[in-house]
C-alpha cells in the first residue's frame, strides 16, 4: 500500500471517529434532558429540600 493511500486511509478513519463520537454525544445529551425534563428539573429539586424541612 502507497504511503498516501495509508495516510488518507488513516484520515478518513479518523474523521468518521470524530463524527461517531460527535453523535455519541448527542444522544447522551438527548437523553439527560429526556431525564431531567422526567424528573421536574431543577424546580423540584429546590421543593423537595423545602419539603423535607417541614414538621408535620
């Protein structure tokens, strides 16, 4: 194999790494916004710390 068949090889593999990774990290954003929307967002967080300070 030619030297610049091997280096553009090389790049091509290296650009599609990138773009995989790059999708990768979209879906795992996708899917902590999916959880948090689930949860109630930071809002219940702050009601479930006052919530607890209650002595009923």
């Amino acid at each position: 194999m030619a030297p610049e068949l091997h280096y553009q090889l090389i790049v091509n593999r290296v650009s599609e790494l990138h773009h995989e990774a790059e999708a990768h990290r979209r879906a795992n954003e996708a899917a902590a916004s999916r959880k948090a929307a689930k949860n109630g967002g930071p809002q219940r967080r702050v009601r479930a710390v006052f919530g607890k300070l209650r002595t009923s």
